[in-house]
C-alpha cells in the first residue's frame, strides 16, 4: 500500500491542495550524520566510551547525570501497555542506572522501575538538596502513560545511593478527580541549600500548564502556583502560531553579585511551543510574575537565508537553557512540519496549512491534489467501522479521494474515548483506500477560537 498524505488545516473541506517544499535539517535521527561529533580538541567533542542498554530504536527519552553515575529514561517497550507478563522482573518502563566513573567503559548497575503502564519522557533530573526533611540526591522523573493502568505525575526517587534507590513520591500532581494529570516534564531548584526546594512540571491535562510544588519535604509535596501562560498573550494566531503550551523549563538563580538586570532573583526560562520562550520571576514560587516572552519573526529566517522562500515560522519552542555568564539562553526550536499548502474549497476560500515532516510531501508525491472530500469524524482506530470506504466515491481520472478528520477528540463533550496519534488518523486513511488525509484542528488548538486558521504539525506517534 502506498503511502498517504496528511495535513493539519481548518477547513472542513478542501479540493485542491498545492505543496511548497521547506528545507530541513539532515541527520537528525539515526546513524551519525548531523551530529557532534570530533577529535577532542577545544571547542569539538570526542566519542570516549559507550553502552548500548537497548536494541529497540528510540526507546531512551531523556538522560541526567550526577557524580559517578547516568541516568537514561527508558520510555518503555512496545508491549508496555500489554498484559504484565514478567511482574516486578519486567517492568514496563523507569531509569537503567549506569555507572560512568571510568567514561571509556560504562557500566549498567541497576535499573529504576516506575510503577505499571507508566514511562518517563523528558523530565528526568538528578539534583542535590538539602533540608530540613531530606539531606541528599533526589531523581525526579515526569509520568505518560503507555496503559490505562497509569499513574501520572512525577516521581521522585532517592539516589544518595543510586545502587539502592528509595521511593519518595509516585504518581503526584494535579489532578481531576483520583488521576494525577500526566505530565512531559519535570525540574527541582533550591535557592539556598538548607531552603525550601522546589519543583515545576508540565501539565497535560490542564490549560494552567505551569505548576510549581513546594518539595521542602519531598515526601510531601504541595501544589503552590498555577499559570496559564497564554494569559499573557504570548501566541501569535497571526501568524499562525497559536498551539501555545508549555514543553520544558529551567530554573536558575542568579548571584546577587551578577552584574545583570535579574541579580538575586530566580528565573524560569519556560519553553511554551508556539508562544515562544518566556521568562518567570520566580524568586517567590507561590507569586511568580511574567517578565518577557520572545516573538517569532513573521518571516522564517533560516528558510528565506538558506532557500529564499518566504513562509510563516514553524514556532514550536522546545528547550532553553542559560548559558553560564547568564547573559543569554540558547533555545532550540522542535520542529515536525517542514513543508507548507494551500487549501481551496470549492467556494473559493483559501487557507494556509501545514504538511507533517514524516508523511511524503504532496509537491513529491502528487504535485497537485484534486478531488472529492468524505468526513470521517475523529478518524480513530474505533472509528474506522463507521467511515466509508474510498471505494464509495466516483474519481475523474485526474482526481484523488481524500478523507477529513477531526484532530482529537479534546474537550468534546459527546466523546468518551481519548484523542489519539496523528499516525494513527493517518493509517484510518490508508486501510480504507483514501489517497489523502487532511486533519482540522480541534477548538482548543486555534486557542479557543483565538487563532480560527492556526494548524499544527505534530511528530509521529506510531509505526
């Protein structure tokens, strides 16, 4: 079976759509091309010593390191949401510990399991902390689920000794009703050892996406402040950028000595995907106070320099840090949708709309798409039964059938089920015949309405 196109648009029907190719960065993923690597001289790196702990493509997550040992999230097999087969000697997903005192020759030493059906993702972090309930190393760890017998969350895990890990917390954070909220990512500071410690995650399930703990007691946490960055105008709908959430985040307090305008201060750098990167006073956890939020310029840079197509920015800011004379943080963009289109209606509207990076583009595949729409609801795989086949439709010999889908579902009322991947609304097309697939954003993603013709592009869930 041939391959299928998707696009993410706000049309709820189009009948022709035209590609544009956007240039994107090799090497990325898999094999060795693109990446850092060198002689050892000043300014390069030099591959000293490596352990391979899994033979399944993709499966580590994250990684921190503290002292003589490595931590890598292992975002769980496969079967993780399967039957448990193996019980506490098969775990689903947690940290392999690896001790990494003699860099050339790591060794794996233990392994964190995280409780059934549950995986960490990017928010793994080894911090040291002292107060005046714990004294020592603590691994924080953010909760997917991967089974519906998940925890959400975070996890925090002792590793003063990482070869006899003790369970602090599992499965804490906000929550509706008994379900902690999943979460993608985690990350502790403490301004002043002997303090009060802290953690900010990233919510999933809410809108106030930024929630900050008090972990003073890390046996104990407490929720102390929400925010919903978005309260801030920090989208740019006119250009399309309004899927605006928080990815990941940093802490760091700046000495009282610094010569900078945040002397004294601890500052969040939240990476808030198509809001761009925003910075937090969070010198007083329980109050923070918006600082400042970058802005996409409305002209791809990059692309226009390099290619000379003018197009709309992709956003999706992923992960910042400060750099070490806290003069600047280094940001790094995710970006998923490296090719753009054009949808007209058969009424003559005209929409912008994006194209996935992991689906053959349609200027490649097709040039031109042209023909007769169906509408097949969210397009899951437990409504593949009631959306007609491909077959049904009557094609011009210069026409494809295509299929639109509803991203989601999210905050629809009528649904009981849980949104699922793109991949998989994708693969709803191809069993049933269709040559292309085009995906509507849900109400939520256009911010509520806000942003009416922002699509997004997300990364692929599935094989």
């Amino acid at each position: 079976m041939r391959n299928k196109q998707i696009l993410t648009v706000v049309a709820a029907a189009a009948v022709l759509m035209v590609g544009s190719p956007v240039a994107a960065g090799p090497g990325q993923h898999g094999g060795d091309d693109g990446h850092l690597l060198g002689t050892g001289e000043w300014g390069k790196i030099e591959l000293v010593g490596q352990l391979e702990v899994t033979q399944t493509e993709g499966l580590v997550a994250d990684v921190a390191a503290y002292g003589n040992y490595a931590y890598l999230a292992n975002w769980g097999e496969p079967d993780c949401a399967g039957p448990e087969t193996g019980g506490v000697n098969s775990p689903d997903a947690g940290a392999w510990v690896i001790d990494i005192s003699d860099p050339a020759n790591p060794v794996e030493v233990n392994f964190i399991a995280m409780p059934q059906d549950t995986r960490p993702g990017e928010g793994m972090q080894v911090v040291h902390i002292e107060t005046a309930k714990f004294q020592g190393e603590i691994l924080v760890m953010n909760a997917e689920a991967c089974g519906k017998n998940y925890k959400g969350g975070f996890m925090l895990y002792d590793v003063t000794n990482p070869l006899k890990p003790v369970k602090l917390k599992e499965g804490f954070g906000d929550r509706t009703g008994s379900d902690a909220h999943q979460t993608h990512s985690a990350f502790i500071w403490q301004p002043v050892l002997g303090g009060p410690a802290y953690l900010v995650l990233q919510d999933e399930e809410d809108l106030s996406d930024v929630d900050i703990f008090d972990i003073t007691n890390p046996r104990r946490p407490r929720l102390i402040s929400e925010l919903n960055l978005n309260d801030y105008d920090v989208a740019q709908p006119a250009l399309n950028l309004a899927d605006s959430f928080l990815h990941d985040m940093t802490v760091k307090c700046i000495p009282a000595d610094d010569p900078g305008p945040y002397a004294g201060k601890c500052i969040m750098i939240a990476s808030y995907w198509d809001g761009g990167y925003v910075l937090l006073d969070v010198t007083d956890p329980a109050n923070p106070v918006f600082l400042y939020d970058t802005d996409y310029a409305a002209i791809d840079p990059e692309l226009f320099e390099q290619t000379g197509i003018a197009l709309t920015p992709e956003g999706n800011a992923h992960q910042a840090e400060f750099t070490a004379d806290n003069r600047f943080f280094i940001g790094a963009d995710e970006d998923f949708s490296p090719y753009r289109a054009r949808v007209v209606t058969d009424d003559g509207g005209v929409y912008d709309a994006g194209e996935f990076g992991w689906t053959i583009p349609i200027s490649e595949l097709y040039g031109t798409l042209n023909g007769p729409t169906v509408f097949g609801g969210y397009g899951c795989p437990d409504d593949r039964g009631t959306i007609p086949n491909a077959s049904t439709l009557t094609l011009a010999p210069d026409e494809e059938a295509i299929l639109v889908l509803q991203r989601g579902p999210v905050g629809d009322p009528s649904q009981t089920q849980d949104a699922c991947f793109f991949s998989e609304k994708v693969e709803t097309a191809q069993l049933l015949g269709y040559d292309a697939v085009i995906i509507a954003n849900h109400h939520t993603g256009a911010l509520g309405g806000n942003g009416p013709d922002t699509y997004f592009c997300g990364g692929q869930g599935h094989e």
